[in-house]
C-alpha cells in the first residue's frame, strides 16, 4: 500500500474511533457527576467530586481536540493532492472578479458623468449653432499650426469619435489624410478631461484611472495627482497631433508627387 493511499485509509478510519471515544467519555462525564451529585461510595460532593468532574470534562474536550485535529489532516490531505488544481481555479476566477469589481465601479462612476458629459456639450453645440461652429473650423484649418491643432481639438470636443472626422470636409485634399492622422491620434489624449469625446475606448485612460485612484487611497500618490496627470496627457497629446499632423502632410506632398497626382 502506497504512503498517500495508507494516509487516506487512516484518516477515514480516524473519525469513526474518535467518535466512539467521545461518546464513551461523554458517558463517563454523565456517571461522575450523577456519583458526584448523590454522593456515591467515597464522594462527599466536595472536592474530590469536582476533580472528578473537572478530569471527565478534560477527556471530553481531548477528544473533540482530536476529531478536529483529525479532520485538520483529513482536509490537509485533500488540499496537498489538489493544490495546483486549487491555484489554478482560484487566480482564474480572481482575474473575472477584479474585472466584475472594475466593471461596478464604473456602472456607479464615470457612466453616469458620461451620459451626462454626452447631453451638455450635445446641447451646447446646438446652442452655439452648428454654422458657427463649421465656420470657425474653416477658418482654424487656414495654417498649419491651428489645423493639426485647434482643428483636431473642437473636432473631437464637439462631433466626437467618429463624427469628428467629418470636419476634413472643410480643408484641401491635400491637408486631408494629414488632419485624420491628427484627429484619430486625439482620441485617447482627450479621454482625461472629456471622455465624452470617445466613451467607445474609454477602457484606455480609465484601467490607468483605477490604478492611480488606488494608489491615491493607500498614500502613494498624493491626492487628485489623476487630474494633473490628465492636463499633462491632453498637453503632450497636443504636441504629438501637430507634429504628426506636419509629417503625414509632407509624406502625402511626396507621396502624390511621386505618383503624379495632383491634390
């Protein structure tokens, strides 16, 4: 017979006898303090009686010690053949929970601020009018400086992903494919301050939002450090657009000069 298959068989055989001992000695209790009590042959119900009692009452508790300390190896028994079996399960699920846990926080947080986000700048381009609006964009896409700038900007403040796209319509062919480069990089450097503009990929600033609130709440960061962070991702999201928006102008120049189409 293997070790573990003769650790198996003892500790099954274990509780029974354990439970058999347990019974008589809650038995033995019973007597002694019925003798106790009545005051059987060499009892007084004194202090002999108590003794008595107190040793009945400390083979009771030695037993039931021993059931549990039985059942302690019986289970530690069980964990040792299937631990890896028990990591695997529990870090699997973990990985769903923490998800679930995230998922909450957002259902009672940054969703409702979103639909509310979504309805005020919807209603603040309508009352601002949307002749206005396309007006200032013709006038922002004049030079390059404010076209990968200011234009890629209101785009995506006011239209959203992807309606903001619609604003190349206002520009050269020439300075089209460099201002979509320079809006579809936006998308993201603006989630920190108005994630309205592309609630669809929110899930990129706000898995950084959680880890920073966390290191927030332990001390690590100090307090509202996820607002100044996200000035600082909107700024170096700004720079990084016109540089773009400048180097995707001068690929397509030599891109159609190369090809002989006139834009």
């Amino acid at each position: 017979m293997a070790y573990s298959e003769l650790t198996i068989h003892v500790t099954d055989l274990a509780p029974q006898y354990l439970d058999w001992a347990a019974g008589h000695a809650e038995g033995l209790l019973h007597a002694v303090r019925m003798t106790a009590e009545n005051g059987g042959p060499g009892m007084d119900g004194g202090a002999g009686g108590q003794e008595l009692i107190r040793l009945a009452q400390a083979t009771t508790d030695t037993a039931n010690d021993a059931a549990s300390y039985a059942e302690q190896v019986q289970n530690v028994a069980q964990e040792e053949q299937l631990s890896w079996l028990t990591t695997i399960g529990r870090h699997f699920i973990g990985v769903f929970q923490k998800g679930g846990e995230t998922f909450a926080g957002f259902v009672t947080g940054i969703i409702p601020t979103l639909i509310v986000l979504m309805t005020a700048f919807y209603a603040l381009t309508e009352l601002v009018g949307e002749q206005r609006v396309h007006g200032f964009a013709r006038f922002a896409g004049r030079i390059a400086l404010t076209r990968y700038t200011v234009l890629p900007v209101l785009a995506m403040f006011f239209l959203t992903n992807p309606m903001a796209y619609t604003f190349g319509t206002f520009l050269e062919e020439k300075h089209k494919p460099a201002f979509y480069d320079s809006a579809v990089s936006f998308c993201h450097p603006i989630l920190g301050l108005f994630p309205h503009a592309n609630p669809g990929e929110y899930f990129v600033w706000g898995g950084i939002l959680v880890a920073l609130q966390e290191l927030e709440r332990n001390g690590t960061l100090p307090p509202n450090y996820h607002i100044r962070l996200a000035i600082f991702y909107f700024g170096v999201g700004v720079v990084v657009i016109l540089l773009r928006g400048m180097l995707t102008e001068r690929i397509t120049r030599f891109m159609a000069a190369r090809q002989k189409i006139e834009l």
